[in-house]
C-alpha cells in the first residue's frame, strides 16, 4: 500500500473540512473494499477519512413507517438488529449474507452504498425498497442515486450520514452467489408497498443496479411468484464474463426474483 | 506517522507507526506476534483473523492507526498459561489441520462464532459451520476436522459457559 494520511475526525464538518484540503481525499467507512484496493495498488488516496469516530453515525431506528440505519451500521450490526428484524426482515437477511463474518464485522451500509459495486447486495436493497440516501448536504433519491458502475450522484467531498428506507408489506431477497468469490452473480431485491412492487437487480447489470420494470407491473397487479411466470429480461445490457454469458444472466434474474418474491415477509 | 496505544492480548502496546500499516504488520513486526498468518493479502484467506473488541476481523484490511484504545486477541493471546483453549485442544484432538498455516485464522473464527450463536442462543450445527467459514480457506483438509474441532469445541465451550453461571 502506498502511504497515505490517516484523519480520524470527531464530527461530519470536520470531516469534510478533511476532505477539503486534501489533494486526493478518500472516506473510509469499514475498509473492506478500500483498504484491499489500495493494497493492489488500484487506488492510493493522499488522505483517508475515516467516518467511523463520529458518534451517531451507526444509530439505527424507526419513526413514522421509515427505517433510518446511519452509514456507519456494519453489516453485523444490521443483520442481528432486532429493529432492522422487526420492520425489514429481508434487509437484516440481507446484510447477513455479505462477505464473511470478518468482512461483516467491518464493513458498513455507507461504504458500500457509496462504492456501488455492480455487483454488491446494498445497493439492491436501496433502490428495491425506493430508499432515500442522506448525505451531510441533502437527501437523494435511490432512483437518483445510483448513476452506473462505482458510479453514484455524490459530490466530490460530500458524505453519506444515513439511509431512511421506507418499510413496506413485504419484502424479499436472494442471490444466487459465484461460487467462487462469492459476490452475486445475480441479487433481485422485491418489496410490495403502498405504491406497488418495486424489483432492483444487483450483479447482473453492465451498468450496475437496474430495476425491472416489467417484473414491477406483474407483481404490482398480483405480488406473487406465478405473476413472473410471462416476464423475461432482454440479455442486452446483461454483463457476460467467464462466469456467465448475458442470456444465462438474463433468464437466472428471472429464476432468482422468483425466489425472492417467495421469500418475502 | 500516528501514535497508537492499543492492548494486545491484555498488555498495553504503544507504538509510532506509520498511516498506511496494517493491523497484521503492526502485529508481526511490531509487536512479533507472528502466530497471525497472512495468506493472500486479498482479504480472502482469513489466515489473518483476529479479536478486535470481541469482533473477529482480517487483520490484513484493518489500518493499526485506526485502532486507538482499542482491544485486540490474537491467536497468542487465547491459552491461559499451558492450557491450551478449548479451541485449540479441539482443533489438536480431531486432527483439524495439516500444515497449520490457516489454524491461527481458522480458531479465531471459530472462537468467534460459537460466541456469537451462544450468545444468541442458535444452535451451532455443523451446516452452520461451513456457512460462516465461509471467509476461511484451508488448502490440506477439506475442512471436514475442522468443522468437527468446531463442533466439539463449541460442545465444551458451552459447558465451560454453563458452570461459569
């Protein structure tokens, strides 16, 4: 790893006041894709900023139908949430199943929501559940959010404080891992709410986390496994790699929402 | 450079390290803890596990400077005196390992996770166990003794948890 300068501010204007002066500032939220980036040499920021010494930052809570987890919630802190269990079920299984226990004892719902990994679960939760993401300047859509590969709408120097996730009916996740580095191949995150049923596809996507609209209006009509029965997905736009091409991608979508709509409570 | 005071394995550790150190430098060549093995430096191996405030983490994708006063156990830091835990007299009994390289990561592991699903009151199956070794690659055993040095150690840790109350 290439040196860089440690900051490990009390406060978010603090830490944006960091970020500011840096030449090439970076936030670090658990480390557990930076730090491994930074080892291989693929990014070596000036200056990292480490958010996990700001207090509030990993409150997690509920008030007025909306669940709201701080972006500095590890991933083993939203799993065993009894608030997270109570309101989003799928959402505590979610983050139960990234990484390995080590990388979940690290690694926090910010950090990965700001690297946008095509191939990472929180970003399908986010946008299946139509979540908002607050930021130390605003608050933005997930529709908004996520703008394609480690590619989102954050500012240079702007950082996610928390995500308010609106709690719906149902909701469900599954991937279907790669066997091999265990990141998913394809995650499908479905959630029945007030408005209709939303559907986020994470790992299959050339551009990251898309959502299906066709599986929406099926399930917005009847929210259950068999309305997915007539919906397909076009393979353009699918990744294709050594793992799999963008047909096999396109119908396993099919094949995995299935079993998230069937999952969900 | 930033000055971090840690304990390791319940003894204070000072040092002046520079930013970009890793926990599983800080630990091997600072303090010559070299029990913390470190595979593949990918953050896939978990050879590197280790106690960070209760948590098991990868020691490798850890930055030392981040870890002031925090509370760290290593894999030297787990026998009281000559007696070995219960997870390492486990891991000996059933044979859970060949040449050893991945033992230190593989008994942190297991230490924390018969922890955490005591804690919780779950059942420990052996199904369980090959889930959350999930982060732990072993390349002699095929991990069936190790699953079975888990299950046996989480038996008697059990034990040890119920006479302590």
């Amino acid at each position: 790893m290439y040196q860089t300068k440690y900051h490990k501010p009390a406060s978010i204007d603090d830490a944006v006041a960091a970020l500011a002066v840096a030449e090439d500032g970076k936030v670090l939220g658990g480390g557990q894709t930076l730090l491994p980036t930074m080892k291989q040499h693929l990014a070596s920021p000036t200056d990292l900023v480490d958010v996990g010494g700001i207090s509030g930052m990993a409150d997690i809570s509920v008030s007025d139908g909306c669940l709201t987890i701080g972006a500095g919630a590890r991933h083993a802190d939203v799993a065993a949430s009894s608030v997270v269990r109570d309101a989003i079920p799928a959402l505590a299984c979610l983050a139960g199943g990234i990484g390995d226990p080590a990388v979940r004892s690290m690694g926090t719902i910010g950090g990965s929501v700001a690297n946008n990994d095509p191939a990472a679960d929180y970003p399908a939760a986010v946008l299946g559940l139509g979540a908002t993401v607050v930021t130390n300047t605003r608050e933005i859509a997930a529709d908004d959010f996520f703008e394609g590969m480690f590619t989102t709408a954050l500012e240079e120097d702007e950082i996610i404080t928390a995500i308010k996730f609106p709690i719906p009916s149902s909701a469900g996740y599954s991937k279907f891992p790669n066997p091999a580095s265990r990141y998913a191949m394809v995650g499908v995150f479905v959630a029945n709410g007030g408005s209709g049923a939303r559907v986020a596809v994470t790992g299959a996507g050339q551009d990251g986390v898309f959502r299906a609209d066709s599986m929406e209006s099926a399930l917005s009509s009847n929210f259950s496994a068999g309305s997915l029965d007539g919906t397909s997905l076009d393979a353009d736009g699918m990744m294709a790699d050594i793992h799999g091409t963008a047909e096999y991608r396109a119908h396993l979508v099919s094949v995995v929402a299935k079993r998230a709509v069937t999952s969900a409570v | 450079m930033t000055q971090i005071k840690m304990t390791v394995n319940g003894k204070s550790a000072t040092a002046d390290v520079p930013d970009n150190t890793l926990l599983s430098e800080f630990l091997r060549e600072n303090m010559r803890l070299t029990g913390t093995h470190v595979g593949c430096d990918t953050s896939q191996c978990g050879a590197c596990v280790v106690h960070v405030d209760g948590r098991a983490v990868k020691s490798c994708t850890v930055l030392a400077a981040s870890l002031e006063g925090a509370d760290v156990t290593t894999i030297e830091g787990i026998a009281n005196g000559k007696d070995l835990h219960p997870m390492q007299a486990a891991f000996k009994a059933n044979h859970g390992l060949q040449c050893g390289f991945c033992t230190p990561g593989m008994i942190m592991s297991g230490i924390d996770m018969v922890n955490r699903y005591q804690a919780e009151g779950q059942a420990l199956t052996a199904e369980a166990i090959r889930h959350e070794l999930e982060g732990n690659i072993c390349r002699c055993t095929g991990y069936h003794n190790i699953v079975k040095s888990i299950e046996d150690a989480a038996d008697e840790m059990s034990g040890m948890a119920q006479a302590a109350e």
